[in-house]
C-alpha cells in the first residue's frame, strides 16, 4: 500500500507541476515577453510580408500590423477590385511604405503558384527588398451553410474547403521556399485553428484541414532544423473563434480580428510551433483538449449543432 500511496503522490506532484508549467508559459508568452518580429525587418523599408486572404477580418487586420512593424505589403484574395480599393486606402494611411496584391482563387485548381513567386520576387527586387515573411491567413468555409453534415457537403464544397485550408498554403509555401531560405531570417505563420484539435460535429472536413496546417508546420520546422536552417521559424497560430464580417458567432473567449493579428505577431519567436494569438482561445483549447475525448463530444456536441439548426433558420428567414 506504501508504494502504491508514493506513486499516487508522484502522479499528483508531476500532475501539478505540469500544470504550473503550462500556466506560467502562458503567462510568459502573452503577457511579459516582447515579439521577435523586428528581427525579421532587414534594414529601412526593405522588407516585405506576403498575406493571403487580406481583404478583411484577421488577414486585413495582419496586413495593418504588419505595416505598423514597418513592412512593406503584398496582399493577397481574389476579388481584384475589392483589393485595389483596399491597397490604395493603405497607401494613404502608410505613405512610405509599399503595398501591392496578387489576385488569385484559393479554392482554384489551376493557381498559378510559379507565376506569384515570379511577381514577389521581381517587385520586391524592383524596390530592392526582399520577401521575408509569409502569413497564410486564407482558410474557413466559404459556403453556406457553413455548418453541415459530411453527407451533405456536395462533392464541390468539400473539394473546396481542402483547397484553401491546406492545398493552398500547401502549394504557396512551397513556391515561396526559395526565397524565404535566400532572405533568412525569415518566417512563416500559418493560421491554425482550434477546430482542428477536437472533432467538431458538421466541420467534418474543416476542422481535419486545420489539423493538417498544425502538422505542417511541425514538419516544416523539423526538416528546417534537419536542413541546417536555423534562420527560418514556422509558428502555427491557434485561433480560436474570431469575429469578423463573416463569423457572426458571438461565445465565451471570442476576440476580435486586431486582437488576433497583434497577437499572431506578439508571438513571434516565443519558441512553440502550436501557440494561441491571445489567452482566452488559449485557455478554451487547453481546457477542452485535455478533456477525454468522450466528454469533449458531450460537451461540443449540444453546440455545433445549436449552431448547426440556428443557422438553417436564419437560412430559411431570408
């Protein structure tokens, strides 16, 4: 009994030191140490960050951060139109600094991925300056409803999510490789999502894409350290639920799209692979991946599929 009572108490003080661990990184990540960011602008106006899904919500909310940190710009979406608009508002509000877009359909199958690389590295050539960060921000679902089940989600819609949740960043970062290993030190943040560290009941497909972004980055940052790059960091960023013009969805630990995109750039350099941009979403997947996983489908079950019904309703009312 003795020896079963010391192995119980070990548990508990491993247990308890794990935890104090946890929450003191958490406190150290988002609240006490300053952002590794600047190490990633070389010299006066000659750095640039690539961010794609920038016309609104966290991608355009990155873009400003980013341009406050005294980068220049490349914004990226598909709407041609509705970017220039959004450049030529900046290149007031940022006057010296530079700002371009690239135009391309993420959900596309035929993006032209060797043509985006040839425009970034001539017009930052063109400036000379150099690419040397990548945000791939672009992701969600693009479709209503947003919420559905899998044998419902046509053939179409399911393509489409995989395409612009992992295909596209996928294909981009690898297109950008040469460029970012020539203009170390450099970096890539990837926009992760809490969805895809527990199943979620009618985000069958979206919440494994984000899973796939977590391990891509993992990969990444392995083979990098397994290449001799020591220069190049991968940070895959946690969101949790973000409003926005497209996420109505208003629940406990919701921040806002600045709140995400100064977090995702606070980060930096802080030495995890996997980090929230902002402790409440921090919080609520700590909490709940840490459940077993037979209470997580009882607790999220109930919720996605509130979500689910409410936004049929609201469907069926327009």
């Amino acid at each position: 009994m003795a020896i079963f009572s010391n192995i119980l108490t070990a548990l508990g003080l491993v247990s308890i030191a794990s935890t104090a661990y946890s929450l003191g990184s958490a406190i150290w990540v988002h609240f006490i140490r300053t952002s590794s960011l600047p190490k990633y602008r070389h010299g006066d106006n000659k750095s640039w960050g690539l961010v794609t899904g920038a016309s609104d919500g966290i991608g355009y909310a990155t873009v400003r951060e980013l341009l406050r940190n005294g980068f220049n710009v490349f914004l990226h979406g598909r709407n041609e139109k509705k970017l220039s608009g959004i450049a030529s508002q900046l290149r007031q509000d940022f006057p010296s600094l530079k700002i371009e877009i690239t135009v391309a359909d993420a959900s596309a199958q035929d993006v032209d991925f060797t043509g985006i690389a040839s425009k970034v590295s001539s017009v930052t050539k063109q400036h000379n300056g150099r690419l040397t960060v990548l945000v791939n921000n672009v992701g969600g679902v693009t479709f209503k409803p947003q919420y559905c089940s899998l044998e419902d989600t046509s053939a179409k819609n399911l393509e489409e999510v995989i395409a612009i949740n992992a295909r596209f960043p996928t294909r981009l970062t690898s297109a950008l490789m040469p460029q970012l290993k020539a203009n170390q030190p450099s970096l890539i943040l990837i926009a992760g999502s809490n969805a895809g560290l527990v199943g979620l009941p009618y985000l069958a497909t979206y919440g494994p894409t984000k899973a796939y972004c977590h391990h891509f980055a993992s990969s990444m940052r392995a083979e990098f350290l397994s290449q001799g790059y020591k220069g190049i960091e991968v940070q895959c960023c946690l969101i949790g639920n973000t409003a926005s013009a497209g996420n109505k969805v208003d629940m406990a630990g919701t921040i806002s799209s600045e709140e995400c995109a100064k977090g995702m750039l606070r980060n930096v350099g802080c030495g995890r692979t996997l980090v929230a941009p902002h402790w409440k979403p921090g919080v609520i997947g700590t909490v709940i991946g840490g459940l077993p996983e037979g209470l997580q489908r009882v607790m999220m079950a109930p919720e996605m599929k509130g979500r689910y019904e409410n936004e049929l309703k609201a469907m069926k009312g327009q």
